[in-house]
C-alpha cells in the first residue's frame, strides 16, 4: 500500500503564528508547486489560529495536512487530508514520546485513524523552540542519529522519519547517515533552506525537504526555486 508521501519531494510548512510578507497571498504559497501544505508550529499554537490557515488554503488544489502541537488544536475539517503527528525520540521528556500520545487518543470524538500518521522527529538545533520545549538532546553525531533513525524504523514502525534543525541548515553529512540507515520509510528534513542550491543539496539526501520559515521571510519566488531544486534533485 502505497503512503500518500511516497512521491513528494517538497512540503510547505506554514505557521499560524506567524505573518506572510506583504502581497503574499496564501493562494500564491499554494500555487507553488510544492506536493504538499503542513499547517503547524511550536509556540502561540491555537484551534483559532490553525483553522484560518487551513481555511485559507482548504481552497487550493494542493493536499492539506495538519500538524497540531497538542490535542487542544486539532481541527476537523474535510479539506484536511490527515494529520501528521510528531513524537520526538530524542527528548528529554518522555512526555514528548508516548505521553502527548497518550493525550491524543482522549479528544473528543477520538482520532480518525484513517488519517492519522506519526512523524519520528529527531530535532538537532537544541536554540530551537522545539529543542527546549521537549527537552531534546540535541549533542548528536552521524551515528546517533543513523541509530535514532533505525531503531524509529525497524522496531518502532515509523513510515516518516524527519530530521529537524528548525531554523538553520543542518549537516549534511547527518542527513546522509539518517537517509542511508532506512530501507523502506521515508525521510523527512527541515531547517535553513533559503534558495535553490540549499534545497538541492539537502534534496539529495532527504526524500522529501519540507520548508517553512522562508514562505513568511520571503517572496513566493524564492519557495518556487526551492520547489524546484527538490524536484531537479
């Protein structure tokens, strides 16, 4: 059975808590040509604020995801063509790894399984908001991460393993190791892709990039360039 990121090479990560540059539309952000739109973030997360992105782009001809922070924010909607769960196998708190999870499972109406997938994140900018907010121990090499990458795999059954720097480029030479550890999931990265050559070069050793601060730093030409970078790659 085929997953529905088994042919993307490019999701936009879009932040409710964060603005758009002026004269961005999120139709223009959609239009991009990117394979995917992952509604989510760390910090100022609400139901509220989470329902008018995916309002707003619920219009587009692009596949729509959610990824909520907590279960408080998880919004129903038919647009929504599932949700993507993180759980953080490198955190300090095993709150982050099964108990949020355990929180998930109690929202009101229960989860819709159907459309449910969890990410494996291992999160390596320990000055992101992410790092401190699940405690993450961020002090990892190319072997660590190879093994946080199997182990998700191999004994914990993850169809999605990602790679987050949050913010700024990553190690290629980690992306690479994570990448060369999996037989059959796919490998997500996100951080610091700012223009075609960056996105390329991740591209290369992540099946999917997923980009995020640049579509609320930047014009929608410089997301279209890194569109394509991930797909040339």
């Amino acid at each position: 059975m085929t997953a529905p990121w088994d042919d993307w090479n490019h999701i936009l990560k879009l932040d409710p808590d964060k603005e758009l540059p002026d004269g961005v539309t999120y139709g223009d952000l959609c239009a991009t040509g990117t394979d995917a739109i992952e509604v989510g973030g760390t910090m100022g997360m609400t139901e509220e604020n989470m329902t008018a992105v995916i309002e707003a782009c619920a219009e587009h001809d692009v596949p729509l995801y959610q990824e909520p922070s907590n279960p408080s924010v998880v919004v129903e909607n038919d647009a929504l063509a599932g949700y993507l769960i993180p759980t953080v196998f490198n955190a300090g708190s095993p709150f982050w790894i099964t108990g949020a999870h355990k929180e998930w499972v109690r929202i009101e109406g229960g989860l819709d399984w159907s459309r449910t997938w969890t990410e494996a994140y291992i999160v390596m900018n320990p000055d992101a908001d992410v790092a401190a907010l699940t405690e993450a121990d961020c002090d990892l090499n190319e072997d660590d991460v190879e093994s946080y990458a199997m182990i998700a795999e191999r004994m914990f059954g993850q169809e999605i393993i990602y790679v987050e720097y949050s913010g700024t480029y990553g190690d290629e030479s980690i992306v690479e190791a994570a990448g060369d550890a999996l037989e059959e999931s796919t490998l997500f990265y996100g951080g610091g892709i700012h223009d075609y050559d960056s996105a390329y070069r991740m591209a290369t050793h992540a099946d999917v990039i997923v980009v995020g601060n640049l579509a609320h730093d930047e014009d929608v030409d410089a997301v279209r360039e890194t569109v394509e970078a991930a797909n040339d790659a």
